[in-house]
C-alpha cells in the first residue's frame, strides 16, 4: 500500500469517527418473548456534547407500556407530558447524570407492546394500516414511533448495536450490518452493528425464509413469509440494476446491505437499507418497477440524508422523482406521469388545505400527498427544466456527498444548486418552497400575420403572480418536429411574439406538463379523482333494489373518508332528488339507480372498439363498471358512477376505488372486484392549445431524454 492511499484512509476513518462524536451511540441488549407481547432491554447510552444541560440534566421520552426497572450512572424521575405528539401514549421522564458519567449512562425497562394495526379514515385513500408498534405471532414491528427506546426532546441522531435474544423459529431485521446469527438452544441471538448514526431505529421479527447474493461489497436479502426461490430470485436480480442506476445518479450506495422484508400487513415502507412490503404488493409483477425502487432509492433520500423536518420533508418528492416519474420517462410516459400529478394537484387541494411546501411533514390524506410529493416532484422537474440534466444530477450529488448521515432540508438543496450551476436561487426557492398555490394559465389573442405569431399568457389564480420559464411548441408547415420557445412571465398577463420561416399551423402552451401549474378542466379527460378531490359531493344511492344497504354501506365509509379530510359530503335517495347536482362533485351508486344514464354504452360507446363495447356490455350485466364524466349542466363538476351485481363486490368496490383515482372509466369482475378493464375517456380540447391555420401537421412531440437511460427493456 503507498504511503498516499494509507493516509487517505486514516483522514476518511479519522473524519468518520469525527461524525460519530457528534452523535449519540446506544448499545442494546433486548430479550423478546412473542407469546406474551413483551420485550426487556437494557441500552448503554453515551450522549454527545450539548444534550445535558448546566445541571447535567437532559428530557427524554419513552412508552407508557414500558417499566423503568434501574438507571446506572444517574437518576430519572417521571415529569408531565405536555408534548401533544407523544402525550397519548409515552411517558416523559427527566434524566440527571452524575458528574462522573462522562455523558454516559445504562437504562433497563420492560413492557408490553401490542398496539393495534388500524386504519383511520383520514387514512383510508391511502390503503395502508399503521400501528404504532407491536408484539404479536403474527411479527414484531418497533420503530422510532413506538418510543421502545429513549426518544431525547433534543433530537439525536445515534449510531448503535443491537442484539436480540428470541425464540429460535424467529428472525430479526434492522438496520446495519448483521454480524451473528447463532441459535443456542430454544433461542436464537441476533446481532446488528450500524456505525452509521440513524434518526430512528427498527426492530422488525417473523418467521422468515431467508434468501441472498453478492452485488460487489453489498449484500442483497430477500426474507419471505413464504418460502419462494423464483420471487426472491426477481426481487434479488432485479436490485442489481437499480443499485448501479442509483449509484451513477447519486452516488456509492451508503450502506453494506439493502433486503426486501415481506410484512405481516400491507405496508409499503422504506427503512435504512431494508423496505418493509406486505405479502400481497411483493407478488404483484408491476411493484419491480414502482414500489420496488421508489423504496430502495429511500436508502439515499431520507435514509442516508435525514430529512429535518423543521424545514419540511423533501424527501418524498425527489424520490418519487426519481424513482416512480423516472421509470416512467425511460418508458416515453413521462409527460402523462405529470399531468396525472397536477391532476391530483389541481382536484385534491383547495384554499382551505392549501400550505407551503415547507409545512409538509408527512402524508395523511390526497391533498398532503398533492402537495409533499407531487409538488415537490414538479419543483425538481422545473430545476431540471431550468439549469439542464447535468447541473440538476451534479446538483443533487453535491447535496448527497455534503449531507450523507446528516439532517438537511430545502435550504442545503438550494446551496448545492446554487454552487453548481452558479445561479443566485433564491426566489425560486422561495416562490416554491415558502408560499403555497400554484399559477393557472390562460392562452388568448393568438393572431399569426406572415408567419409572425403573436399570443397572450394570463395567471389567472387569485394568488399573486409566480414567476415562470413556460414552454411552448410551435407546429410549422413541413416540419416533422414541433419548434420549442420557452418565455419568462413575471407579470399576470404578458404578450409574446415569434418569426418562423415556415407557416405556423398550431401552438400549444406546456403540452408535456413540465411547469407547476393548476390544470383547466377541459385540459384533462375526465377521472374518478376529480370526484374525490371536490369540497362538496353527494352520494346518491338507489332507494329500493337487493343491493340497496349495501352502496349504503359504501357511501358511508366514502363519506367517512371525505369529511376526515375537511370535506362536506352528503347522502341522498334518488328519489328524493329530481336532477342531479350542479353545484358538487356526484357519485351515483348502484344499476338501477335513477340517475345511471349508461354513458360508457350511450355517449361513449363511439370511444371504444367493437371488443370493448362487448367487454362493457358483459360488465354491465353480470360484473361492475365504473366511470367518471363532466356533468353535462356544469363542466367544473363531475359525476361518477359505480355500479356492481353483489354485496361482496360492493364491498370490494369501497375498499379498492380510491387507488384507481387517475383513470376514466373501469371494469371488474367477481365478488373480489378484479380489475379487468381500465383507461380514460377522452378530454375535451384543451383551452391551451390553438390552431392557427389550416394545413397538415406533421411535427410531433420527441420526449426528452431520460434522466437515466436504463438498459432494461420496457413494460
């Protein structure tokens, strides 16, 4: 080894003990008994500078189900919990350390944790269950929000080593790497070292099938609830693709492991170098190329850079950047993966749930999701627009290298846009990180006079105005590619002109969806979201007919749903009403409903081919269909229709609907509502996109280049 390479190494292990010392570290011992629901643990904690105070005193928190049996090295007393995140459900304790601890001290605690997996209805659009933790046959689930280990009112990063004692069936997953896994007896012990500091730590068991392979210095696992070599084998294989994709984008994979977790309930979860997957989305062929690597990319944003939630969570938006919108654009579909995302925007989020970006925290509900992921997905999109693919990669490198195991935000992605591409950021960041809204467009006065074009943009939102770089293509006479113009608005209404050397046929405003912006109506086709995401519905539902109670039941869940949200929704009998709505979003429940007007067999059936109209008429008699369309006496509204041959399928239909939102129309089959047939229905023409002259056009739209260019094939 030279003398050079050696000292490099001392300077990197001597600056990554230095990141250590600013962090906690905790070493804990934990003994599990599932039958009884219980855990004891024993934790060495050494604190960093800056936790205790003057007195040597510190506050920390820890779950009201677990007893404190002894403090070594100090002494803790229980203090009242007026903390209201936590106030329900731990205990807040105030810890003083001898002089002599040197910032050290030892805790045991024992308890039950069996926290019930629910699903509240605020939470209902988003399908999962969530428990704060729990103890059961079925698996173990610990994490930050269970409080089974100390929670310091000074948030702490910690570096940590855990071992489990356990029933020897039983297997553990947490973060780090896992260094012994050795069954004596009855029990197994279980040891897992992270010298990465982690913003919390999980302690997921079951009774797993373990799989695994060498991808380089990082070992890839599978742990299935199931034995099943060939599902381990896609997830196993198809990993390696990602780690290199993500590696060259971002930067060296942060951790020596990255494991699929089947969970004992659908979840879809993304923790330090593990994603926690319930048993039905690991078996669905299309969570490869969404869920799949949306979750492994966690293990840089989120999971390798902490987010500091002071300044809001930017972590799900750029993942789902560059995980769900980029596996889209390398299939061509990035510009309907946006407009599917301001659709949401533009029908979940309304002056009263509006916030900044920097207000978000987390997702409970559409309009949150509307805002801390899509928004955010459309912000990054826009700095990509702006400063080009190569500054927006080196970018978001920067930021990963300068932040990696550390709390960031907003503010460090600005400097590191900003030292790369050279560019004072500053009102970008905060037009589109401090205030909320979003800008609405309206293309008017197009006039063309000797291939002169000129043309009117109106903001037309109540907010103020947003500064904008506002794409628009052009369709010459004779040119097989549209003619790209990006004009700069600072003002509500502002007009633009252009020369071209070839007659002007047509122009469109964002026709790929590229700017944050609020959607015209007639801009998109019609979709079950937009009934979703009104302030006001109706629920009609038939008054008489077999499966009457049951589309009662199912309006009462919906209107559940919607009123956990802030939103007004009420139940009506068709008969009872003489026309339906205007002034709301409408669902219209059930067959023989006197409303059903059959549109997707009468207005639409010119849409569908001759294989579909059958598909639709077999649907209609012996399945369920369900649509949305405008409300022909108000186009801002839209009515949906839901329509099945069975209580069981009904039921299905209440449970299911919500995650189907960006699509137009859908067919299912069986009691268990099996999805069969989906797609949109036309939009009408977009106020957005003028034609200028007569002639044939003949440029097309070529999608930009994808951020990544995978090598796989497409899907």
């Amino acid at each position: 080894m030279n003398k050079r390479k050696l000292l490099l190494m001392l300077f990197c292990a001597f600056a990554f003990q230095y990141v250590l010392a600013q962090n906690a570290y905790q070493n804990i011992a934990a003994t599990i008994n599932v039958a009884e629901s219980s855990i004891s643990v024993e934790n060495k904690i050494d604190l960093p500078d800056g936790i205790l105070d003057a007195k040597h005193t510190a506050f920390l928190f820890l779950n009201k189900d677990l007893t404190i049996n002894a403090v070594k090295g100090g002494k803790i007393i229980e203090v009242d919990n007026n903390n209201e995140d936590t106030k329900s459900y731990a205990k807040k304790y105030k810890l003083t350390l001898k002089k002599s601890s040197k910032n050290s001290f030892s805790i045991s605690y024992k308890g039950i944790i069996k926290d019930e997996i629910k699903q509240s209805a605020a939470e209902y659009a988003r399908g999962f269950s969530e428990t704060k933790g729990t103890i059961t046959d079925n698996g173990i689930y610990l994490a930050g929000a269970t409080i089974w280990l100390p929670k310091f009112e000074s948030d702490l990063l910690s570096s940590f080593d855990l071992n489990v004692v356990i029933n020897k069936e039983w297997s553990i997953v947490s973060q780090g790497e896992r260094t012994k896994n050795e069954t004596i007896g009855d029990t197994k012990s279980i040891t897992y070292h992270s010298p990465e500091p982690m913003d919390e730590i999980f302690l997921i068991g079951a009774k797993w099938t373990e799989y695994s392979k060498m991808l380089g210095d990082v070992e890839v696992q599978a742990f299935l609830r199931t034995p099943d070599q060939e599902l381990a084998d896609r997830y196993l294989n198809t990993t390696s693709g990602y780690l290199s994709m993500y590696e060259t984008l971002i930067g060296k994979y942060p951790y020596t492991k990255f494991a699929l977790v089947e969970n004992f309930w659908e979840t879809g979860y993304g923790m330090p170098s593990f994603t926690l997957l319930g048993e039905k989305i690991i078996r669905f062929p299309w969570i490869l190329y969404s869920s799949y690597p949306h979750e492994l990319l966690h293990n840089y944003w989120g999971n390798g850079v902490f987010v500091d939630y002071s300044s809001g969570n930017w972590c799900e938006g750029i993942t789902a950047y560059m995980a769900d919108h980029l596996m889209q654009e390398q299939k061509g579909s990035g510009a309907t993966y946006r407009r599917t995302t301001l659709q949401k925007f533009t029908d979940y989020v309304n002056e009263e749930n509006d916030m900044p970006i920097n207000k978000f925290l987390s997702r409970n509900n559409s309009a949150q999701e509307a805002i801390g992921y899509g928004k955010v997905l459309m912000v990054n999109n826009m700095l990509r627009n702006n400063l080009g693919d190569e500054v927006f990669i080196k970018a978001y490198q920067k930021f990963y290298k300068d932040n990696e195991f550390k709390k960031a935000s907003f503010p460090e992605i600005q400097k590191s846009f900003e030292e790369v591409s050279g560019k004072d950021l500053t009102s970008f960041f905060a037009q589109w990180i401090d205030r909320k809204g979003a800008p609405t467009l309206v293309l008017s006065k197009v006039n063309e006079n000797d291939n002169n074009v000129s043309f009117t943009l109106t903001q037309t939102q109540k907010e103020d105005v947003f500064t904008l770089n506002v794409p628009v293509a052009f369709y010459v006479e004779g040119s097989s590619e549209v003619i790209w113009k990006t004009v700069s608005m600072n003002k509500k209404e502002q007009q633009f002109s252009f020369n071209f050397d070839q007659k002007p046929l047509k122009i469109e405003v964002d026709p790929q969806f590229n700017i944050m912006r609020r959607l015209d109506r007639k801009e998109v086709p019609a979709s079950l979201s937009q009934v979703y995401g009104s302030k006001q519905s109706a629920l009609i539902i038939p008054a008489t007919g077999e499966h009457q109670e049951a589309y009662k039941e199912l309006a009462t869940t919906w209107k559940a749903t919607q009123e956990a949200q802030g939103k007004t929704t009420e139940i009506i009998l068709d008969a009872d009403i003489e026309a339906i709505p205007t002034d709301k979003s409408v669902w219209v429940l059930g067959y023989g409903n006197k409303f059903n007007t059959n549109d997707l067999q009468t207005s639409y059936a010119s849409v569908f081919n001759a294989e579909k109209n059958k598909k639709i008429g077999d649907l209609d008699k012996n399945g369920a269909l369900v649509y949305a369309i405008p409300n022909p006496n108000n186009l801002a509204q839209s009515v949906g229709f839901v329509g099945a041959h069975s209580d069981a399928s009904i039921k299905a239909l209440a449970r299911k609907l919500p995650h189907y939102g960006k699509y137009g129309y859908l067919g299912f089959e069986g009691d268990g509502a099996t999805n069969v047939l989906k797609g949109s229905l036309p939009a009408l023409d977009s106020p957005l996109n003028v034609r200028i002259n007569e002639g044939e056009v003949t440029s097309k739209i070529i999608p930009r280049k994808a951020l990544y260019q995978s090598k796989r094939s497409s899907h």
